[in-house]
C-alpha cells in the first residue's frame, strides 16, 4: 500500500520531547520533570482513516452538531461482528457524550435514587461518582486475590455477588474487560451472572471499553453476545475512544438488543444523542469501519510493554508484585513490600519524579497499589521503573 497505510502497520509512540507538547490532561498535570503514567489515554500517533476524516471535516469546515449519524451502528456492527463473532442490530446503538455519561443516562430511566447498585472493587474510580451522581446505594463485592499469582490471580466472590442480588439489587455495573486488573471475564462467568440477573431481576450495565484492546492469547466475550436471556437482562456501553485513543472528540454508544430495553432506552432525552460531538460520532464510526489494522499494531506495542514491566520488575524491583494483564495498557502493581508510606503514588511522585494512580481511588483495602500506564515508549516505561527504584 501506500506509504500512509504503512504507518498505521508499525505504529510506534513519538520521544518524551514532543510529547511534552501535548495539550491533553496527562501531559499538562505534573510539571515538566514529572514522568507522566496516570490517564488511561495512549501515547501513539491517531489511527490514519480517523486523521484523514478529521482533517477533511475541519477543511470544510463541517463542524456543526451532531444529528443522523446511520454510520455509528453500522461501523460498530461491523467491528463487532469481526473481532466477536456479535451480531449487533445497527438499529440499536445509540450516540452519547462519553461512556459515563452513558452509564448516568441508562441508570436515570431504569433506577430511582435510593435503590442499590453492585459492583466489585478495585475498580475504575468513575463509577463511584456515577453512582454518586445518580445518588444509588452501592454495594461492593470486592474481587479476592486468591487466584493463580503466575495467571491473572483475582477472583469473583460468587457468594458475595449472590448475597447481594438477594437482597434486592436493581443494577449491576460490570466493568468487562476489567480496569484496573486487567482481566477479561470467561463466558462461564457473565453466563452465571445472567442467571443471576434473570432470577432476581437485576439490570447488568456492561462497560465494555476497554474490549478492543484485548490481547490475542485471550478471548473477550461481549455481554450482548450471549444470547436471548443475556439480551433481555443487559444493556452494553463502550466507546471508541479508549482503543483508539480519541477520548476527547466526546463520543460513546448505548447497545441494546431486546425490545422491551430498546423502548425503556427510548425514553433517555433527545439531549443524549446531541450532546455527542459531531467529530466523535464520525471519528467512532471509521475507527471502528477502519481501524483494525492500526489497532492490531498497537496491540503488538502493549503486548511486547506488558511483559517488558515483568521483567524489569524481576531484575530491579522483585518484591513488587504485578500480573500481566490480559487487556489493555494497565498496570496494576502492588508495592506494599517497599514501605512507601500511606499513600506510595504520593512517595513515588515527590521522590522519584514518577506519577501513577493510587490504588485507593479503585478500592479502599488496595492503598498500596499504584495503576502504571504503559500505552507509550518502551524507553518511557524503562524510564518509570527506574524511577521507582531511585525512589525507594
């Protein structure tokens, strides 16, 4: 092909120097001598289709709101169909703002303030404010690290998640593939919480954003794929802009596959589709059309970076305990053997000029975790780990 579809073969993340000139929230949070590993956003340049759309809607100046946007289902549906084997109704994929607020929108029309909530911590730190904003009761199921230390070693507490759906749950909020663990739920596992779901009534909200970024040696398994009783118990909300990076064009998607959630869906107001971006609900619609082979480069980046931390970690820092992920670009170590005090993100940022997540933003009981993004350089994640090391 041409040399513009090249680039989009062997996608690679630009030097510290340039990207220092980025305006977007991880390189403008920390002064200058701060490596920057927070924000679940990517370092690679943009996948070309979705720079090539952009730059020609801004030379035409086509940038007015968003309305019918039939591309958005259809691009989704392909994607889906190719990589999952779903079969996704077109029809049925709704245009809003970013995925929390889709969650917030789909939580308004099917529960009232006051009823309960499950979810299973450590987990991404929005849902509390979701759940917050919605003012819902939540329930935490805390997933237990009891599992296979050389696999992915969380596990679901089943009697918990039962207990609770017992006890009169309205939703449970599903974080598939999981962020911050970096684990992809089993068929097994979504088809027990559908029975679960099924018998007690519970509405599943599947946050499935991260699923695009899945590695190959894994297989992610959609809600919505799982048949009638799944399609009837569930609602998926997912985006574009985790997998291809283009979280600030403001752009998710609302699926559903059952009419009876398709109506209740209906009653959202008409301001969720608009509040969507008119680049992002184009942007989504090629990336998901268009962007298989820039997406599968970038795997191929994250993949060599996730067991790159593994082994620098064996070498440098062999206390620190880290599973690698079977999903997407975080890292989720737990650093309590080196002593970093109450919160080590705050340790590891004064002394070691390294910023992370604290891992007591996903869960209380893991203050000693910190989250590492490694969707950049691999001289960058060398670079961080080093930095820790000099911290301790």
């Amino acid at each position: 092909g041409s040399l513009k579809g090249m680039s989009d073969h062997s996608v690679s993340a630009p030097h510290l120097s340039e990207l220092q000139t980025h305006r977007r929230e991880k390189w403008r949070a920390f002064p200058s001598d701060v490596l920057p590993l927070p924000v679940a956003e990517m370092d690679f340049p943009v996948a070309q289709p979705i720079r090539d759309l952009l730059s020609e809607m801004i030379a035409k100046s086509d940038l007015g709101y968003l309305g019918s946007i039939p591309e958005l289902g259809q691009g989704f549906a392909h994607f889906a169909g190719n990589r999952w084997n779903w079969e996704v109704d077109p029809l049925q994929v709704r245009a809003a703002t970013d995925v929390g607020v889709a969650v917030v929108e789909v939580l308004r029309v099917f529960t009232n303030p006051g009823d309960s909530i499950l979810l299973s911590s450590p987990v991404y730190q929005n849902f509390y404010n979701w759940i917050n904003e919605t003012k819902l009761n939540l329930v935490d199921v805390p997933f237990e690290r009891t599992g296979n230390e050389s696999a992915n070693p969380w596990e679901i507490n089943w009697d918990g998640i039962e207990k609770a759906y017992a006890s009169g749950l309205k939703v449970h909020i599903l974080c598939s593939p999981h962020n911050p663990l970096g684990r992809v739920y089993s068929k097994e596992e979504l088809l027990r919480i559908v029975a679960l779901a099924k018998r007690y009534d519970v509405l599943v909200i599947s946050d499935e954003i991260h699923a695009p970024l899945t590695f190959k040696d894994k297989v992610f398994v959609p809600m919505l794929s799982l048949g009638s009783d799944a399609e009837a118990v569930s609602v998926t909300v997912t985006a574009a802009s985790k997998g291809w990076n283009i979280a600030g064009l403001k752009c998710a998607i609302i699926v559903s596959q059952n009419e009876a959630i398709n109506a209740r869906l209906a009653t959202m107001p008409i301001a969720v589709h608009y509040r969507a971006s008119l680049l992002g609900g184009f942007a989504t619609a090629v990336a998901f059309a268009e962007g298989g082979v820039w997406l599968d480069s970038v795997l191929e980046n994250l993949d060599h970076n996730r067991h790159m931390i593994k082994e620098l970690l064996s070498s440098q820092l062999p206390s620190v305990r880290y599973h690698i992920p079977d999903n997407s670009y975080l890292a989720w170590l737990d650093l309590e053997a080196l002593n970093l005090g109450e919160d080590p993100s705050v340790t590891l940022l004064e002394k070691g000029r390294v910023a992370f997540n604290a891992g007591h933003t996903y869960g209380k009981q893991c203050s000693q975790y910190v989250r590492l993004n490694f969707a950049t350089s691999p001289t960058i994640v060398t670079e961080a780990v080093h930095r820790i090391a000099r911290a301790i």
